[in-house]
C-alpha cells in the first residue's frame, strides 16, 4: 500500500464527500459529516470534528480484498473514536484475517491495538500532539461480513454543554431515554433523533433547555413507539442563535414480548380474574382470545 497522502481521489470518494454535502455535512447547523472508510490502496486525510465513519460497504457487508489508511484531523483539540457497531470476521490468534487497526498520529508507529470480531473496540483518544488518529483496515479475499460504524468527536474545544452520560433502555411499555448534563451555556432546546440504521434520521422529540447554569440536571423522555430490533438514538443540543451540536449515537434493543394488557366482557368492561362468563383477553401485539371464564 503506497504511504504518501493522495490527493487525486478516484471517483466513489468523490461520491462520498456529494453524499456528505447532501445530507448536511456542511450546513450552518454542524451536522454530523458521513465518510467511507478508504480500501483502494491508498491513503487519505479527513479533518472533522463531528461524524460518522462507515466501513467500505456502507450499509452492506464490507467488500472483499480491501486495503485503505485513513488519517483523522480535528480542527482543534484531539480526535476521539468511539465504536457505535462493530463486525468484522474473526480469526482467534491476531486477527490475522480482516482486521482494523488504530494508531496515535499521523504514521503507522504507535499501535493501540488491532480489531476483529464483534466485540465494540474501546472508546479511543488521541494522545499524539497532532490530535490526530489513525486507521488501517484490511480485509481478505473470503468473508465478509456487517463491518464498523465509528463515532468521530472533538476534545478540547469548548462546547455549549457538558454531556455526562445518554442512555437508552427498553422495557414493555417502550424505551426510556435518560440524558444528564453538567452545564448549559445558551442552550435553548434539545432534539432527540432516532434511526434504523445510523444514517437516515428521524425527529423524535424536543425538551426545552435551561438556558445557563453550572448544575448538574437529568432529562429523560419515552419513545412509545420504538422500532423493532436494533436501532439508534442520538441527541442534538441548539442555542437560542441556531447553532447546534451533535453528540454520539447510542444503541437499543427493542423486542416486541407479548403480553396481557387487559380482560374485557362482552359489554367492553374491564373485568378481573373472578369475572364468570365470556371474556375477551386484550395483547400487546393485537391479538384478541375469546374465551369462558369460569
């Protein structure tokens, strides 16, 4: 694989960066920038503060025989990774098959580590005094497989909150979505999104902000009507200017169990278990069971 930075890129970077621009990668709002990870051969830079990169097989399985070095520049501050899915074919030894591999700076000389399997890699940050990570992906010429989505973020500049944790968990009556903040500068309103794949969203719901503080504050809402499966939750926060910032993506869970919501009679009045005669039994998935109670 040539080493020196390329600077004439084949037409699906090109592609790339129309997908980026339409999509908003450059709108006024700070959108989250979208990138492919490269397997031409070659070696590209990508100076973001705040995106989503995709492995080479974007929503599909990852192409086969690929070999591509990417090099992560923020504008200020450190570049910091972190793993929203992760699936590459797994060989037990030293990931000697497909494999991502991490490393501080702008070179290949300081490993942090090499990746296989599915198991999420840690949350990475550049200690390099360029700010700046690095990624080298190979893949072999048999399996393929769901590959990587990556969470690129900015540490260091200053941001309009402190986010301390966003949670998603589900349980029968949904999911609830939890996120707590340390402080708020300007901040007029938060936007909760959600998505069946980490690209396409959706607005979810807007919770009005505190405007300024220094306390730490819980927020928390219920999607009721989740998506079924994997799917994803992100949360946008906006300043009474319309500047805004988005924060990493999370992951949920949701599986559809079927239970008993209620018993009804044949009038529609809710009746209990010493209830004699025709009942209808009401579930969560829309099935009604007829039945005689006795």
């Amino acid at each position: 694989m040539k080493k020196n930075k390329k600077t004439n890129y084949p037409l699906k970077i090109f592609w790339i960066f129309i997908i980026t621009a339409i999509f908003g990668g450059w709108s006024t709002c700070n959108a989250q920038a979208t990138a492919l990870m490269p397997s031409d051969g070659y070696w590209y830079t990508w100076t973001v503060d705040d995106g989503l990169l995709y492995d080479d097989g974007y929503l599909g399985n990852y192409k086969n025989n690929g070999l591509g070095a990417l090099t992560v520049y923020p504008t200020v501050g450190y570049t910091s990774f972190e793993f929203i899915t992760f699936d590459v074919e797994f060989e037990p030894s030293v990931c000697g098959w497909d494999y991502l591999e991490v490393y501080h700076g702008e070179t290949l000389d300081s490993l942090i580590g090499r990746y296989c399997g599915l198991t999420l890699p840690p949350i990475i940050k550049s200690t390099d005094p360029s700010g700046a990570l690095t990624l080298l992906w190979s893949s072999d010429f048999s399996v393929n497989r769901s590959g990587f989505i990556i969470s690129i973020q900015t540490i260091g500049g200053a941001l309009p909150i402190e986010l301390i944790s966003f949670t998603g968990n589900p349980n029968r009556l949904g999911v609830e979505l939890e996120f707590t903040v340390a402080c708020e500068v300007n901040n007029d309103y938060f936007t909760i999104e959600k998505s069946r794949d980490a690209y396409r969203w959706n607005e979810f719901m807007r919770i009005e902000g505190m405007g300024n503080h220094n306390n730490i504050v819980t927020y928390s809402c219920y999607d009721e009507l989740p998506y079924i499966g994997l799917s994803y939750y992100r949360l946008k926060q906006t300043d009474y200017n319309g500047d805004c910032e988005y924060f990493n993506p999370i992951s949920v869970v949701f599986e559809l169990d079927r239970y008993l919501i209620k018993t009804i009679n044949m009038q529609g009045q809710e009746v209990d278990e010493n209830y004699k005669g025709v009942v209808i039994d009401i579930y969560s998935d829309g099935v009604n069971n007829k039945r005689i109670q006795e």
